[in-house]
C-alpha cells in the first residue's frame, strides 16, 4: 500500500518510532543526534528452530471435525482473496470453513501449540456471500451479515464464547458490512470498533450492540495487527470537527480518551501508538510549523519524553510511524530515547525491523530482475551489519536467530517462503508455493501455521526430527 502526498511516500517500520526531519537547519544551535538507551519490546518468537526447512507437525482436516467433503478453511470461494484467519488469543485460534455446495459457514476454534479443537464446530448460515467474523475482547467473536430488504441493508449478528463456542447471541443488529450501509467495523487489536457515518466510533457489545462511544471521531488506526509483539490497548483516529490537523489516542477496551499535557497552545496534530505507548506531533494553534515538538508518552499517558529533533510523525501505521522524506530519519524508541539517523532517503519503503535488527533497502523496488540490498542495522549500538541480499519485503516470524519470508509471484524465481539467517543473510532454505491455492501462512502465537494448497488442511510446520 502506498499512499503519496507532497513529497511524502509511506514505508513500514516495526517496533520504532521515526521522525522525518524537514529540511537541513542553518541554526548554529540546532539539535544534534544522540544515542539513547532502549530495551526492545517484548516479541514473540516461534518455538521451533527454522534453521532446516520444517516440516508438518499436527494437522487437522476439516474432515477431522466433523465438517462435510465439501467444506474448506476460507470464508470465499476465491482462493486468492481468501482470509480464513479470523483472529487468535494467545495460541487460541479462530478460522471460518465454509461449504462449496450451499451457503453454510462454520467458526472453528483451535489450541495451535497441540491443533486440538476447542469446541465443536459453531454453524452459522448467513443466507448471504456477504459476511465477516472478528474478535471482540478476551471472551467473544462476533460475526456479521449483510442482506438486504425493501432496498435496504439489513444486518444479522452472532456473537460466540470464544471458550466454549456456545452462541451467546443472534439476532438484528443496526451495524453493517457493506460499503455505502452507515457503518463500517475494524479489527483494532483484540476488539471490534465500529465507524458510524457522521456520527462517530463506537466500541461492540455481546449483543452486536453499540457500546462506548467517540463523537466525530473517524479513521481509526491500527487495524488487522499482524507484528511480532502485542497489539497495544491504544488507538489513533482523526477527529475533524477539532480541525483539520486534529489526532485523538483512545483505549478501544473501554473508549477512553487520553488528554495528555503537550504543552500551553499545543494540539495533537498526529500521532501513533505502539508497544509501550504512544507519541504525538503537538503543533501549535494556528498550525504545524517546522518547529512543532514530537512528544512521547507511556501506556498510561504520563509524558516520558520529547524530541530535540524537529519532524513530521506518520499517522499511517498498523505498528508505528512510516515516513519518507528528505533530507534524513531518526529512529527512536518508545522511551523517546534516539536509536539511529540515516541521512537522505536511507530508510526506504519496506524497511523491516525484527527485533533489534533493522533492515533498510537502498532502493524502492526490485522487480523480477534486480537484487536490491538490504542494510542492517543493530538498534542496541547503532552499528551496521551485513548487508543482505534475498528480498526481505513480507516478513512472517522469526525464532530468534533465522527469518521467516514470502516472495510474491511477479519476482524471477516465483512466489515461495524462505528461511535467512538474520545475522549473516545467507538464505538457507526455500520452499515454492502456489500462488493461486488457499495456501497462506501465519505465525500464530508461538507456532507457525499453513493451510493446504486445496484449503481442506491445517498444519504446524517445525523443525525435522
């Protein structure tokens, strides 16, 4: 995804905090870049060596829980827009079946350490193609299906213990799913939160009911968490009735709204949160000036920092901020603590960071034919490493020492995932997937998953015996 504004390009960063800075200073007593200390944020590591190519560990067929031939994991019947991953809690898992026949869908619920079930298969038969299943909270997925009547959308919920697969809830709802409907629902870390057109955002109920609630608030961030560490309790969403730079950081458990102290006449302009907290851009009343303070804050919204360094934050992250721009980055923690600065456009679009190691291609895009090479950088010293080689683009998981990555269909060699030895970048194995299959694979919890190419299987994939 890229998203282009005034020489402004949109690239990932994992785990860190970047600050573009705007232009060189002619100040004599402008900041200067320090080294600060910082302890990474706790990540999960997959459980199993990735040194050798792994292989199946459990596996369960869908026939395996009583599902009928027909069924396969996905929610569509298109193998490559299908997402048959709803969401997980710690190593319990939920994925959607449905049936090639008829319109039945199913809500499976799996422990992934062992890929025992955790309750009997939950049916639900929406009557609709239309339809989505989340997580919402410790205890509940709340699924959704839109269908129409007289002209008009008109919604069915079932909300689901997600211990015991016991159907807590079915019935109308005033939320929807499509497009144009009023309403729109996103996964925000382990919650559903719902955009209401002109009115605002609102968290869910257990009876798909409308519960804390944001006026104005809209676009909410980060959705569809997919990093290595915990997806933070913290949200950002823009809230326009304020002005038009105007950022509002809310817990999505329970909705509430942090004010923190950025100063007399600042207001947050943008801000993103992350592991351990959050920051804001503060700019003054009467807009951003170059000069406009990037503050950090903890969890609890206590201030724990500001930069000496001028820039503009993203509010365009899942995880953290993702900016590009000339002439330099710094790279900060969430303690406001300075990690590295690279000059010019020394973090590129899709730069990774996998733990303490971040990786910054030194150009924009490779293509089928060009190898681009991929710097390393050790944020515990800012010292660089060894430059690696193999396309690093779609990270999945590592296990502490190798690398887990995905290759798309469109490079020289095709679409596979592949196992790098993060320290040295020598590509160690590599395994060809078809691209058009219900193949995917996930890191989930501390396992690594994949369904089958025909979507009839789930298995763990770990070290050869």
């Amino acid at each position: 995804m890229i998203v282009v504004a005034v020489a402004v390009a949109i690239f990932v960063v994992i785990l860190g905090v970047i600050v573009y800075v705007e232009r060189p200073s002619t100040d004599a007593s402008a900041s200067t870049f320090h080294r600060g200390e910082w302890l990474a944020p706790p990540e999960t590591l997959l459980s199993s060596s990735m040194r050798a190519r792994p292989v199946p560990g459990w596996s369960v067929r869908v026939t395996d829980l009583g599902l009928p031939e027909s069924a396969i994991f996905t929610d569509t019947e298109l193998a490559h827009e299908s997402k048959s991953l709803v969401g997980s809690l710690g190593k319990n898992t939920y994925f959607m079946a449905r049936s090639t026949t008829d319109s039945r869908r199913w809500l499976v619920g799996l422990d992934v350490h062992s890929g025992a079930p955790l309750f009997a298969p939950v049916g639900i038969d929406p009557a609709s193609d239309f339809m989505k299943c989340f997580i919402n909270g410790p205890d509940h997925a709340l699924c959704v299906a839109d269908g129409t009547h007289d002209g008009k959308t008109v919604t069915t919920a079932w909300v689901i213990d997600t211990r015991t697969g016991e159907v807590v809830f079915t019935g109308p709802t005033d939320l929807h799913l499509t497009p144009g409907s009023g309403s729109h629902l996103n996964q925000v870390g382990s919650y559903v939160v719902a955009e209401i057109e002109g009115q605002g955002l609102s968290g869910v109920g257990p009876r798909a009911e409308t519960t804390w609630f944001i006026p104005n608030a809209k676009k909410v961030g980060p959705t569809d968490w997919d990093a290595d560490t915990a997806a933070p309790l913290l949200a950002v969403a823009q809230d326009p009735t304020k002005g038009p730079d105007h950022t509002v950081v809310f817990s999505v458990d329970d909705g509430t709204v942090f004010t923190p102290d950025l100063g007399e006449g600042r207001i947050p302009e943008s801000a993103v949160v992350y592991p351990q907290g959050f920051a804001i851009r503060a700019a003054g009343n009467h807009g951003a000036s170059p000069r406009a303070p990037v503050l950090f804050f903890d969890d609890a919204g206590n201030r724990i920092g500001e930069s000496d360094i001028q820039g503009a934050l993203s509010d365009q992250s899942m995880v953290l901020p993702r900016i590009e721009s000339a002439p330099g980055y710094t790279v900060f923690g969430a303690n406001g603590a300075g990690l590295i600065q690279l000059p010019g456009e020394g973090l590129g679009p899709d730069a990774v960071l996998i733990g303490h190691r971040l990786y910054a291609p030194e150009s924009e895009w490779d293509g089928p034919e060009k190898v681009r090479r991929w710097r390393q950088f050790d944020l515990r010293t800012g010292e660089e490493g060894t430059a690696c080689r193999p396309n690093m683009q779609w990270y999945i998981a590592n296990d502490g020492q190798i690398g887990l990555f995905e290759t798309s269909q469109h490079e020289k060699a095709g679409a596979s995932y592949f196992g790098m030895d993060l320290t040295t970048c020598e590509k160690l194995w590599t395994v060809p997937v078809n691209w058009e299959s219900f193949h995917r694979l996930w890191r989930i919890d501390d396992t690594l998953v994949e369904i089958s190419d025909d979507g009839r299987e789930l298995h763990s994939l770990v070290a050869p015996a």
